[in-house]
C-alpha cells in the first residue's frame, strides 16, 4: 500500500521500511500518524509527529525498559521538522476486541493485573512528574488557545458551568492532595493488551509519570462504561479492592472534558 507520508521521512527510516507492508491505524486519539509495518514476519509501529511531540515517548520508553511491559525501542529519528519513533509491537490484543467485549468478566481480570503492574512501579527515581501541576496547565492551554471549545463540553457540563473557562476555574479552585503513584496517563482499554488471557503490555507511554491515582481510574472506568457496559465498572473497582471516591473520579472525569 502506498502511504503520503505528512512529513518527508529519513533515510534511517526510509531503509527499515523498504519492501514492508504498511498499513495506516486510525484507532486512538493522537497527535501522531501511526503506521503498522509488517517486515520478515514481525509486526513494528512507526509513529510519525511534529518535532518535539515524540521525544518523551521516547523518553518514557527507554525509562521504562525493564519496569514494565512496554513496546521495544526499534529507531527513534529526528529532523527539523519531524520526529519518528518504530516499535516493536506489543503481543497480543487490546482488551476491548471482540473477544473481550464477548467475554468481560475476563476483560476486567486483565485490567486489573494492569493496574498492578503499574502500582508496582518505583517512582522515587522518576523523572517524570505529569500530576495535576502539568495536567492544569496542559488543560490551560487547551482553553486558552480555543482548542477546546465550549460546544466540546458535554451538555450538562455546559448547563452546570456555562463555558470553558469556568470548567477550568471549577479544577483550578477545587483541588485536592494526590495519591501519587507511576500513572500510565490513558488507561482507555485499546491501551492495554492481553496474549493468552494475561496482562502483555501497555501502549501509547507519553503521558506517563508520578500521578494521581485517581486519574488513570477515571480514564479506565470512563472507557469500560463505553466498551463493557455500566455494570463492568463496580466490577472493575471490585477487583482492584478499591472503593471509588466519587468526587475525585468526577473531578477528573470533567478534567478530561478539557483534552483534546
């Protein structure tokens, strides 16, 4: 197949993929294009962003070698322009395929044994801290430069706050003490990965880092209810052992309102 590539390639890059297949991956919310390259019998990934918006992608990975099921460094290449980042890909499938729609109970097992993997994370040497400091000021700027506009919100976050910028005020002034612990940052089920019925990896690393606890709960409970079904969540928090504090879940849950 061929692909028009958004930003003209490096030689590095241009070399490793010669003769592969390539197929475009429109799953996901991203800044980047992704690329599935299927060479010599291996699946990669080669994903393809502005300069500077792969760096701590790359980054998180090297990092994270080691501590926790994520995707090998292959090549991570770089020009004026564009930064391109191959991986080998994660085995398995994401925990929202057909198989695991058609069997959640199962699902939920999974997702819980990711969690563990990511409580078990030492974050006292981390470098990357992504808690609600970064995050406000991510969603700041989000606002501040009509990225998120107020038809965006859903209508009865419009109905309660008016606008944008009064959401924002709402985090701002209602901030409470973080439970810190390594935080994948979009535990969304296409995210987490299962080979064999067991845990296999995480994907999409970049907004990993100390965080609050609350926040990757709220992110995993919000794409549960939309792949599993409601029931699926008290599930979820059954199986973590973890009895959910509403307001934090909904302060975050309104917090994602003002991504993009």
């Amino acid at each position: 197949m061929m692909i028009k590539f958004r930003y003209n390639i490096t030689k590095q890059i241009e070399n490793f993929i010669k003769n592969a297949k390539l197929e475009e991956i429109n799953i996901g919310c991203s800044d980047s294009d992704v690329i599935k390259i299927t060479k010599n019998n291996q699946i990669y990934y080669l994903k393809i962003a502005k300069k500077g918006l792969l760096t701590q992608e790359f980054n998180v990975l090297k990092w994270l070698n080691g501590k926790l099921l994520v995707p090998e460094i292959v090549m991570f290449e770089f020009d004026d322009n564009a930064e391109f980042l191959i991986t080998k890909a994660i085995p398995g499938e994401m925990v929202c395929s057909d198989y695991y729609i058609k069997n959640p109970d199962l699902a939920i097992k999974i997702i819980k044994e990711a969690f563990d993997n990511l409580y078990n994370v030492d974050i006292s040497n981390c470098p990357f801290d992504v808690s609600n400091n970064y995050k406000l000021s991510l969603v700041e700027k989000n606002v501040n430069n009509g990225l998120v506009k107020d038809e965006d919100l859903k209508e009865e976050t419009l109905k309660k706050y008016g606008n944008t910028k009064n959401l924002l005020q709402y985090l701002k002034d209602n901030r409470f003490e973080e439970e810190l612990c390594f935080s994948h940052g979009d535990t969304s089920l296409p995210n987490i990965f299962s080979l064999n019925c067991k845990f296999s990896g995480f994907i999409d690393v970049g907004e990993c880092g100390i965080a609050d606890k609350w926040f990757d709960l709220a992110i995993c409970e919000k794409s549960i209810r939309r792949n599993l079904g409601e029931k699926y969540v008290s599930k979820f928090y059954k199986e973590l052992n973890i009895v959910p504090d509403r307001k934090k879940i909904d302060y975050y849950l309104l917090m994602m309102e003002l991504y993009i």
